[in-house]
C-alpha cells in the first residue's frame, strides 16, 4: 500500500485536474507526433515536408505507433488521460523537491502554485509535449537529490526528455560533466600535486585515484553512450525518414521563420524574463525572489541543487534561443517550476531553521506578505484561467463537430483529397482519415481542383480554429464547382468527384 500511495495520488489528481478543467484534447503538435506514429504503424514514412509541419519528436510518434492499434479515437483520449497524468505527476514531483529542500509546506505551495498557473493548465489541457517533458526532466533532478551522482537513472529520464525537447541534450551533457569529467579533471589534480611526494604518496595517489573516479572503463562507456543516445536517435530518425539527420533544427528554424516567431540572442534579455513573468505572474515571482535570497543565504546546502538547476534552464532556454529556435512561454517551464519551489520556500523556508532560531521571525514575516499577495491575486487567477478554459473548450467543440462529419462519412478520400481553409485542421483529419498528411491539403498553400472540402460554418469558426490569431493567413473561399454536401453548427462540406 506505501508502494501505491505516489501512483494512486497521481491517479487521483489527474481525475481531479480533469474535472476541473472540464475540457480536454489535443494540439496540433502532438497530433502531428501520433499521425506521423499511425503512418509508421501502416508501413509508410512520415510526411514530414508537408507545409507548416511541426518539429518531429520520437518520443510521440513511438507513442502514436503503441496506440494505433485503439484507433483515432482511443489514440486521442489516451493521449488526453496521458497528458492529465504527466500534469499532476509534475505537482507531485514539485511538491517532493519542495519539501526535500525546505519542507512539506514549501513543497505543497510550490506544486499548488505550479498546477494553478494559467499557460502551464492550458498546454497541460491540450497534451502538448513540454509537460511530460517538465516531468522527466524534474525527475531526474529528484532523483540526483535524493541520491547525488546517481549516474545512469539521471541520464536515462534525459535521455527520454531528450527525445521530446533537444534542451535535454545539453542536460546530459552537463550531467555527465558533472559525473566523469569533473573527477577525472580532480584526479589529474591530485596528481600533479603529488608528483612532489615521492614513493611514500604513491599508494595513496592510486586509493584516491580510484575513489574520485569511482567508474570503470565499461561504466564510462556506458554512461557516455547513455548521455548521447537521444541526440543520436534524433540525428539517425531524421536521417532514416527524410535523408537529413538535421530536419528537425533547419525545419522548426524555417517554421519560426515563416510563422515570425522571435528568436535569436538579441531577443534573449527581453523576452526570457517575460515568459517566465507571464507563467508566474508578480506574486511568485516576488516570493521566489524572497526565497532565492533567503535560502541562499540561510540554507545555503538545501538551496544550493535548485539554484544550479535554474540557472542551467534559463541558460539552456537562451542557447537554443541563440540557434534559431522561437523563444515561446512553454520553453520556459522548467525555470518557472524551480522558481515556484523558491516561492514556496519564500512562504514557508522558515520550517527549515531549527526551533528558536531569531532568523525565523523576520522570515515569517516576509513569508507572511507574500502569502497575502498570493491569496490576493487569487480571484485575478481564477478569471483568467476560467477564460483560458472557456476558450479552449470552443475549440475542442469546433473539432468534435469536425470528426463527427468524418464518423458520418461526409468526409472522406472518395473524390480525392481533402481541402481545408488552414493549416490547424491537417493533422486530426489525417489521423482519423488514417493518411497521410500530405493528403489534407491547405488552401493557404494551394486550392484543390477536385476532393472534398470544408469550410467554417460562421466567423466565430473562422476565427477561432487556427493555429495563432497572430499567424499570417490569406483570405480563402470555397473552390469553383464545389457544391455542398454536408453541414453542422461548425463546418460545411463541399464535395466535387
């Protein structure tokens, strides 16, 4: 029953999140992920060069290949519970490196504030991959916490992050860094500073050799390839479907490009201290800065893990920045979660001060001011958050209404491909019309002559089915010679064999 009591509380939480938000489904992203899977599933290559096509990630298309077999619909709703799951695991996780650090209340608060944060809800809601990413990554940072220089464990929770987010790969490489180059770099120095001894300090150089390296030639072997595994499976996927082993960085550089999305080093300094600021909001970052400096100072031992751990986000976050890669909020999730533990430790740090200790005085106090602050913003939250789920629960009904007219068979591959008036719709149809993407054709990128083709049913579908408001999109109609064959309160379908 101890063994269960983590798994059942995820369990449980994940019920509890999707109750309260009442709406889950997936993105584009992801559903990309799951229809390159079911192509894979059939036999046949991912149609990765389709226009506005996001980054491949393996992870998800090995998921969309172990969930094919469920069909469109049980794919998608299991990716749904999955992506619930992987948010209340990520709580659970926060609340564990909170309270190892500097107590349960810290840890509570910290995994409260995290799970109430509106951009971390509304990727969570819609199974994007930079939650179950956020999860495996502070996995392994609790895992080292619990066991410092745990080694492979670490490396191999990177390892599968690495295969949803490339950030990954510069952890493991740290990481390792950290495991075999730091010892072997300590060793060489007790070497040279031994070299003045003569005989009577040999014996004692090789026991000390031995016990900062504390690998052998095997383990460091199998360390190393486990630190460059997802890099390497990466490089060896894109190679094996599209011929370029860097598809995915030239593909999400030109997509950024396309869609004018901000990138590049000289955007660094502004924007990532923005997107951190629009996932906390000025509370928590107040408290976080009150715990940072608290911590640092007071519990320097306990503050020192996750200190390194944000400070290695945010310059990881600016490096893939400075490659070309868009510097979006979600990117930033990692910092934001380190940065709740210190706001949870802001508020209740003090726990951590032995009894009778003055310091905890002027630390309740402060504690207590952020507190306020926090339960202040509280009804601030909740507008925005209940308006963020009101509006993603529009779009969920915009794409019921769309696959309820493929359940019907209104929309099919009779006459040909099938037309739609942007790019957000592709990836469910492909899924559930078990094809290729490439076979879902935007009239954004070129009209078709023949096939079926959909159209919103009013300006509200228009506006709020696609991919980004703030995306360029031309005025599109419906093609000559198309009459209409179908409707519902979302969509019309217009056929032309």
């Amino acid at each position: 029953m101890r063994r269960l009591r983590v798994p059942g509380a995820i369990v449980l939480g994940a019920i509890v999140l999707r109750l309260l938000a009442g709406v889950g489904f997936v993105n584009y992203d992801t559903l990309y992920g799951l229809a390159w899977g079911g192509q894979l599933s059939r036999g046949s290559d991912p149609a990765y060069g389709v226009p506005i096509a996001p980054t491949p990630h393996p992870l998800v298309e090995l998921v969309g290949v172990v969930l094919a077999p469920l069909g469109p619909h049980g794919v998608l709703q299991a990716t749904v519970w999955l992506a619930f799951l992987a948010l209340a695991a990520c709580g659970w996780v926060v609340y564990a490196l909170g309270a190892r650090w500097f107590g349960r209340a810290a840890g509570a608060l910290a995994a409260l504030l995290l799970v109430s944060r509106v951009p971390v809800v509304s990727y969570g809601v819609r199974a994007y991959v930079d939650i179950p990413y956020l999860l495996l990554v502070l996995s392994a940072v609790l895992v080292e916490s619990k066991r410092p220089r745990a080694g492979w464990p670490v490396l191999a929770l990177l390892a599968l992050a690495g295969l949803l987010r490339p950030e990954a790969w510069a952890f493991s490489g740290l990481y390792w860094l950290y495991l075999i180059a730091w010892p072997a770099w300590r060793v060489r120095r007790k070497r040279a500073a031994e070299s003045a001894c003569e005989g009577a300090c040999e014996g004692a150089g090789k026991a000390g050799d031995e016990a900062e390296s504390g690998h052998s030639g095997r383990e460091v072997a199998w360390l190393t390839l486990l630190a460059a595994s997802a890099p390497l499976l990466w490089v060896l996927s894109d190679l094996a479907i599209v011929g370029d082993p860097v598809w995915s960085l030239t593909n999400t550089r030109h997509t950024a490009e396309v869609l004018g999305r901000v990138t590049g080093i000289t955007n660094v300094p502004e924007y990532i201290p923005r997107r951190i600021g629009e996932i906390l909001g000025v509370p928590v970052l107040v408290g976080a800065a009150l715990g940072g400096a608290l911590t640092l100072l007071w519990l320097p031992t306990r503050a020192r893990a996750g200190a390194i751990v944000g400070i290695a986000a945010v310059a990881v976050f600016a490096a893939m920045a400075s490659a070309g890669l868009p510097i979006d909020t979600r990117y930033a999730f990692l910092a934001a979660a380190i940065l709740c533990v210190f706001c949870g430790a802001g508020v209740f740090g003090w726990t951590a001060l032995a009894p009778g200790d003055p310091r905890r005085r002027w630390w309740m106090a402060g504690g207590a001011v952020v507190l306020v602050g926090l339960v202040a913003y509280i009804p601030s939250q909740y507008r925005t958050i209940h308006k963020e789920l009101d509006k993603l629960a529009a779009q969920q009904r915009i794409e019921d209404d769309l696959v309820a007219l493929v359940k019907d068979n209104s929309i099919t591959l009779e006459c040909g491909p099938v037309g739609v008036p942007n790019h957000a719709p592709i990836p469910l149809l492909s899924l559930y019309l078990k094809t290729s993407p490439s076979n879902v054709i935007s009239a954004q990128a070129k009209p078709i002559a023949q096939g079926t083709y959909i159209d919103p049913a009013s300006t509200e579908v228009e506006r709020d089915y696609v991919l980004d408001p703030k995306d360029p999109h031309l005025s599109v109609s419906v093609p000559p010679g198309f009459t209409e064959s179908a409707a519902n309160k979302s969509w019309l379908v217009f056929k032309r064999c």
